[in-house]
C-alpha cells in the first residue's frame, strides 16, 4: 500500500492511496478523517489486454500524486492516539469485553483506514481500572498511529460510538515528536482530568 497526503490552503490534510488487490488496483482518496472515494481499477489480463499492470498503474499513481503535492508522511511526523479501555472480567470473559477484544482491534484498524487517519499498531493488557469505576477487569490499550492528531481523536471517538462502547474508556494522545508525553484527550466523564497507561 502506498499512503500519501498533502495540505490545502486552509491546513487541510488530504490524502491519496493505493494498493494492489487480486486482479487489479484499488485507489482511495478524500480528506483525512472522512471515508473519501474509492475505486477498483481492472489491471492487465487476458480480458483487459491494453490495460497497464498493477505495478504499472502504482507507479503511474504514484507520479501523479507527487506532481499534484502529495507526499508519503515519515514516521516522525506522526502522532498516537490511544483508545484505553477498562473491562469488566481480567480474562475477558464477559461478552462485552469479548467482543471488544474479538472484533474491536479489527473493526478499529478498519475504521481508522477507511478514513485515511491511520491504522491501529498494537496493543498492551494489563494493569487495573481506576478504582472510581468500580470494575474488576484490566486495562486495554489500543496504539493507533496517525497523521494527524486532532483528526485521529475525533475519529476514535466516533469508532467508540458506532462500536456501541460504554462509558468504562478514555481516550489519550501523543503528538509527533521523541519526548512528547501522552496526555487525556477526551472523556466521557467531566472528572477524568489525567491519562496514563
């Protein structure tokens, strides 16, 4: 897969991306955060003689993207968002936290490519839920690596309500940058004032 993006006049991040698929080329592109346009190109075969290879139109769209100002982002150029939750059962036994741990990191990473943000990078279990919350479970934290981290929160976010979380999750950030620390980036508890994992 090849990512790219570039910036508006107005500071708006776009992006631009494709990737081969069994018998051809999808492209997908629109503006970080929203799920954007996408299209299958047919590539060379026996039916489609005159067409260009997958290599062939990767490369061409590729060109294209960077004579237009889109470039491939480094890595020290994103930020992290992590969507923490805090379940009901240490072993994740209760169906909640089953279907979280099941289906939620796919249905995340999906989520977040679809919108052109990122892509989920991991995970890491263990410790306890604020004690406040009254759960006996563990503590499960989601990485997500993004291109931009006030997108990256608001689409998280919106992963949170369409996966039908409870209210038992927070949600941290880390902008771009070696030494830069996490910080609490949106709660659905107006008392929840500090992140730490």
């Amino acid at each position: 897969m090849v990512k790219t993006y570039r910036r508006d006049e107005a500071g708006v991040l776009h992006y631009r991306e494709v990737w081969s698929d069994k018998g051809g080329v999808w492209t997908h592109a629109g503006k970080v955060g929203t799920k954007g346009k996408s299209r299958f190109h047919s590539a060379k075969s026996r039916t489609w003689p005159n067409r260009p290879t997958a290599t062939e139109f990767i490369r061409g769209f590729t060109e294209d993207a960077a004579a237009d100002g889109y470039q491939t982002l480094p890595d020290e150029q994103h930020g992290w968002v992590v969507l923490q939750c805090w379940t009901h059962s240490s072993d994740f036994s209760h169906p909640a936290d089953q279907r979280l741990f099941d289906e939620g990191q796919d249905a995340l990473d999906q989520y977040l490519g679809w919108r052109g943000v990122g892509h989920l990078d991991g995970n890491d279990i263990g410790g306890a839920p604020p004690a406040e919350h009254g759960l006996d479970g563990t503590v499960l934290n989601l990485f997500c690596r993004v291109v931009d981290t006030a997108v990256g929160v608001k689409v998280v976010r919106g992963f949170a309500r369409e996966f039908d979380l409870t209210t038992s999750h927070v949600i941290g950030k880390r902008e771009p940058g070696a030494d830069a620390p996490y910080v609490l980036a949106w709660s659905p508890r107006r008392q929840d004032k500090t992140f730490r994992l």
